[in-house]
C-alpha cells in the first residue's frame, strides 16, 4: 500500500510538505506543489482519512451504528444518512450491533479511537452510560431520548393508524405484537393502536417481541397463532414480524385477507413484493436518515439549532393484506 513516504520520495520532498499540499495548510511553492500532486497521481495515493483528520485537528468522520442491517430498514436510514453526510463532505464509520449492548459499546469505542467528530445511533440501549460519556455530539434516530436530540416517527399515530384501518376492515379479535420494551417508538406503536381498539369497545391479544430481528419472528408468529387461533386481525411490530405471520397463516391453512389480515409497519421495499403484498404503515426512513445527518453536521458545526427532536409523520399503505372497507348506502 503506497503511503505518504513513498510520495515524499517520488517528489523529492519531506513527508511535512506533502502533508501540507493534501491538507492545504502553510506554504508550498507552486513548482513543489506540482511535484507532489504529480506522485500523488502517479502513485495513487488517496490520503488515510484519520491520519488527516489528526494532522488538521478537523475530522470529518461520523459514527454510524445501526442495530440489524438484515432487516432491510436500516439499510434505509443509512443511506438517508450516508447521502446527506457525502453532500456536506463527511464520511462515515459503519457499526451493525446486532442488538448486543456490549457489541454496540466496543463499537463506540472504535468510533472514538477513529477521531469521530459524532455519532449517529439507531442504538436499542439509549440510556447506556457510554453515551452519558460522549464528549462528542450524539444524535439518535428511530429512537428517543430526553437528553439527546433525536430524529424519530410518530410511532403512536401509526399504530392508532394501524387498528383504525384494522377495525374499519371488520377485524373484531384483534392480536397486537408488541415490540421490544426498552424501545420507546416500538412502545408508542403498541400504546396507539391498543388506545384505538379499547376506544372501539373491542378484546385484543398481546403477544409481547424483544426483538426486531428475522431470527425469532417465525416463533412468535407461531405463539401468535397457537395461542389465539381465532384471531382475526394482525397489528405487527414491523414488516419483518408481518412476513413471518404471513408465512404462519399460509402454513396452518389461513386465508390471508379473509380469515385473517394483516398490518405491518415501516414500509420497507420488499413488502410491496410479497403476494399478497402487504399492508403497512410507512415510516419515511431515508428522510429520517437525511435528516438526522442534518442535525448531527449542525451540532458537530456549533451551527443555530431550530429543533433538537424532529418527528417525522407516518401514514397506511393500503396492499393486499387487507380488506377494502365496506361502504353502507
């Protein structure tokens, strides 16, 4: 790998001139000028991002940490994120921590050891000490915090979404997935549509999820199902949930919309795939991810702040997983 001494070499310079051409701090003759950007051409050199970042004291690194890249949401905040940050001229570090606190805590750590100016966490464990000790500017998305700023949905308004529709569709034996505890949004979608079915004067089932994730969402589809097989309508945690309870439905001989329907939540590409593709409430997550990239630069630039929590809105998708109200008259 060709490094800065062989560029020295190539020009006939010390390493302090080449440093001073890429980072274009102090004088350099334009004719010394032309022979270090003549190596740096020649050899292919493409300076070490942290390396410029200690030499110039002004990194342009951000930490982002996502919790499952299988689920194929995340995927779509970090390029909300990524294409905000390139337009600024930022870059990223990239961490999946699969939900494991510990596995999230060494990968903050490698964020600082690598001169990250901030961090981005869609983290499953915001009140974690590690993030009480960030000397840096933090700013979680897909989640909430009452001491960090936070890019975030309306979760409570998707999930009163989600049961309106549901009940508006006929589904009188409602099941509600709910999602991990310790995730407010997950929680906000959970307490709205349990607000809108109570308010409808309906009985509903709880089966309660820890996680996100594609590995144990087959076996709570089948709980779901064993323990209440008259269940006639579906609120999902997310889409990942809604698949599998599409695929547990089909298996024990469920006819999906007519025996049982079926909500999902964040919209995320593949469920307009499916067959029946799938009814969901749509979170706007490359927004969210543009967005908190945004608000992150402005607190990393010591910029006027407006909001500290943006909350973005939600809305149903209507799709095959679903009834089509019935109209009276």
């Amino acid at each position: 790998m060709t490094t800065i001494k062989d560029v020295a070499n190539l020009a006939g310079v010390s390493v302090a001139t080449v440093s001073r051409v890429i980072n274009d701090r102090g004088y350099v003759h334009a004719d010394t000028r032309k022979k270090v950007e003549d190596a740096v051409k020649a050899l292919h050199f493409s300076p070490n991002e942290v390396a410029r970042s200690l030499y110039t004291r002004k990194s342009k690194l951000i930490g982002l940490l996502l919790p499952d890249i299988a689920n194929p949401y995340f995927p779509q905040l970090a390029r909300g994120v990524e294409d905000q940050m390139q337009e600024q001229d930022y870059r990223l570090i990239f961490g999946n921590s699969d939900e494991d606190e510990r596995k999230e805590q060494d990968y903050i750590q490698t964020f600082i050891q690598n001169n990250v100016v901030g961090v981005i966490s869609s983290t499953n464990y915001p009140h974690s000490s590690i993030y009480e000790k960030l000397k840096i500017p933090v700013v979680f998305l897909d989640r909430t915090s009452l001491d960090r700023p936070s890019v975030y949905a309306d979760g409570r308004e998707g999930g009163r979404l989600a049961a309106k529709e549901m009940i508006e569709r006929g589904s009188k034996r409602i099941t509600v997935m709910q999602g991990p505890s310790h995730i407010r949004p997950a929680q906000d979608r959970f307490e709205g549509a349990i607000e809108v079915i109570r308010e409808a004067g309906l009985a509903y089932e709880i089966i309660q999820t820890t996680s996100f994730s594609f590995n144990e969402a087959g076996v709570w589809a089948e709980e779901l199902f064993r323990k209440y097989p008259d269940t006639d309508g579906v609120i999902a945690s997310n889409d990942i949930a809604a698949m599998a309870v599409l695929h547990e439905a089909y298996r024990i001989g469920k006819s999906v919309p007519h025996d049982v329907q079926v909500i999902g939540f964040d919209d995320i590409p593949m469920s307009g795939l499916l067959s029946p593709a799938l009814s969901t409430i749509h979170q706007p997550a490359y927004e969210m991810g543009r967005e908190a990239a945004g608000l992150l630069i402005q607190l990393v630039e010591q910029s006027n702040i407006n909001q500290r929590n943006i909350q973005l809105p939600v809305s149903f998708v209507e799709r095959g997983t679903t009834r089509k109200v019935r109209i009276n008259g």
